[in-house]
C-alpha cells in the first residue's frame, strides 16, 4: 500500500502504526537497552537496542518508503553511515567516487580507508566517458553526490547506474542535497542511497543522524549484519526527533527551494557575483538534467562572490538572518565558508580545480521570508564593499 502512496502521506504514516498497548498516535520514545526473554535465545521482536529498538524501527520503515525501497538503516550520523557501508569493501578494493564531494566524505575515502588499502578515483561523473576510464576490475563502489557539495553540480544517475550495472559495479547516491521529496535514486538504478538525516530529513538543526536505504536484499543482510557489529546507531530519542522533522519533510523542502530560486534570480549577474551554483537556473550547465531528474532543484546554492578572503569573510560576518555555521537544509537559513569550514580536509590544490577558491560562498535557505533574507544578503553585500 506504501508504494502507491505520495511523499506527503509517507512522510505522515509511513511505518507509524499507532501504539498497540496505548493506542498513541505518535510514535512512542522506547529508552530500554534490552528486552526481555520469555525463553533463553528466543527474543520476541527484540533483544538489544544496538541490534534494534521499536522506535528505530519506525524511523528505518519511514526512511525505506520515502524513497521507494525496501530496507531502511538508521545510524548516528551521515559518516557512520557511509562508513558502514564502505566496511563492505576490504584492503585491495577499488572505489570511483565523484570528484565534488563533501569534506567529510572525502575524509573517509582518503584518510580512512586509503591506508587500510582500499583506493579511490575522485572523476567528474558528468562525463561518462571518464568513468568509463576510472572502473577497473577491483572497483567495488560507485560513489556520488547529486547535487554536489558545494558546486551544486548534477549526475545523471540513470545513465551512471545503467553502465555500473553493466560492469557489475554498484551505485551509491547520498541524496542529502535533494531529500526523497525531490529526487528518487533507487527508481533511477542506484543500488543504496545514502542520507545525512542532520539536513533536511530532521530539518530542526537539534539531531546528527544518517540512514541507508536499498532494495537489494543481499546488501542489505550485509548493511544490518555491519550495522550492528560496528553499533554506530542512533538512540531512541534521536529517532523520535528525526520522525517528527519527517512529517513537515515535503512541506519545508518545497518552500524552501521556491526561496531559494528567488534569490539565486536575484543574485545571478548582480554586481559583486562572479557566479551562481544553482541547477534552476537556465545557466547552470546541467539545467536540463535538474529538470529531468529532480521535481525541483533544491534549496542549496552557491555564490562565487567577486571577492578576495577577507571581503569574502566581512561579507558572512555581516549576514544577521543567515546564520554562519555549517551543516544545511534545517528551518533556519545557513551560511558557510565551505574552503575554510566544511571543505578545509580537502586538499588546496583539488578545492582550486574544483572552483572552491576564497570567494565562494554556500547558502542553504530556510524557511524564513524571502524578502528578509534578500535584504539580509543586500546588507552583507555593502559591508564585504561589493556595492
């Protein structure tokens, strides 16, 4: 019956059956490490709450129907839970990541796995043909982000995931950017989508959590056998918090990305403006595929101010509405710097290829009124001197 249902209906029911004992409409927060046994090795429905928890549970059949699957994972942040997918791959394994990815993520494939052996080719996924050159015979996974962190640069995931299948290589999409409300990566092939559930998904900016979905039963078995062996779950009360944020999900995210069009228009060829990332735009080279592949292009931007570091810096300090701190897609708009803050791991040389140069700026937009937040940027524009 899920399956035939709309994101606004999920968001609300999906794996949220009222209360059997009380018949509470809202999912009940359960804070028991353990459960009891009616005979030695013979659990009910559970018996550890590493190994899972009945508010866990909902959050995970949730996740799963949002974006289509079968299998959903619940984890205590977006790393762990793209480490724990990555704990699939052993010393030798090969994986082909997109070359704009977040910081962190960054991090594991080059500070974490690299020295226990497993190697990454960080390509540009919009051309097909260079990773076509990047798959070998020891290529495990096939990582990206759509849109990408911070350049807003979009993968065509059907065609990606139609030669991964072709060599036998799976596909992982973080879908974090865009949410299940705007884009379905399971529909378009992907083998596992990957989210952190800090962003849009709580919405709230008071949970760090992560989730995998799939509907690959073997990957799956694996997923849960890892997720808790390596235990890095979220606690009941988080998964209670991350369900409520669910319910307003399609909601935020529409408003948010109508916002966010607003004042990508606004800021396109103003004075001050290099460039603006943002796929709604007819300019952004890959318009066409946001159209296609997306319901809508999101509430992420990116701004290349004309600016050297320290107007860049006067320009966030000034901002009152946009509130400077990483992290994204909560009901507050955020500002950062992503080549001093969320992408400072990154090497300088790759962060200068990529165009993550002293004068971009990432803006993700909240649910405050548009107006305000044009003016907030109006007033950082004339403090950084950018007219």
């Amino acid at each position: 019956m899920q399956q035939r249902l709309r994101p606004d209906t999920l968001a609300i029911h999906a794996g949220q059956e009222p209360d059997p004992t009380h018949r509470a409409v809202m999912q009940p927060i359960v804070l028991a490490s353990t459960f009891a046994q009616d005979e030695p090795g013979k659990p009910t429905a559970f018996e550890y709450s590493r190994s899972g928890n009945p508010t866990r549970q909902a959050l995970e059949a949730c996740l799963a129907a949002l974006e289509g699957g079968t299998h959903g994972f619940a984890f205590g942040s977006g790393s762990a839970a793209a480490l724990t997918l990555l704990h699939t791959l052993k010393p030798g394994d090969h994986v082909v990541s997109g070359d704009d990815v977040y910081g962190g993520t960054f991090r594991l494939l080059d500070k974490v796995l690299k020295p226990m052996g497993v190697t990454t080719s960080f390509v540009d996924l919009r051309d097909l043909s260079q990773l076509d050159q990047a798959l070998r015979p020891e290529t495990r996974w096939v990582w990206m982000e759509t849109p990408t962190n911070p350049m807003l640069k979009l993968f065509d995931i059907q065609a990606i995931a139609e030669r991964c299948r072709a060599r036998g290589v799976p596909l992982a999409v973080d879908n974090t950017f865009a949410s299940p409300v705007l884009q379905q990566p399971l529909a378009l092939g992907a083998a596992v989508v990957m989210h952190s559930t800090t962003k849009y998904i709580n919405g709230h900016s008071d949970v760090v959590g992560g989730a995998l979905v799939t509907s690959d039963t073997a990957l799956a078995e694996r997923i849960g056998f890892l997720q808790n062996a390596i235990g890095a779950v979220p606690s009941p009360m988080d998964c209670y918090l991350v369900l409520r944020g669910i319910k307003t999900l399609p909601v935020r995210v529409r408003h948010q990305s109508a916002s966010a069009a607003e004042l990508a228009r606004r800021l396109e060829g103003r004075r001050g403006v290099r460039r603006v990332n943002y796929p709604g735009l007819a300019s952004h080279p890959d318009h066409a595929l946001a159209q296609r592949q997306m319901s809508l292009p999101g509430a992420m931007l990116s701004v290349d101010l004309d600016a050297d570091l320290d107007a860049a810096r006067r320009f966030l300090s000034a901002l009152r509405i946009f509130t400077l701190a990483e992290s994204l897609g909560g009901v507050e708009s955020l500002a950062e710097h992503p080549a001093l803050m969320t992408h400072a791991s990154i090497p300088k040389e790759t962060r200068d290829a990529l165009g993550i140069g002293d004068g971009l700026v990432r803006l993700s937009v909240g649910l405050e009124d548009v107006e305000d937040l044009a003016a907030d940027l109006e007033g950082a524009f004339r403090a950084a001197g950018l007219g």
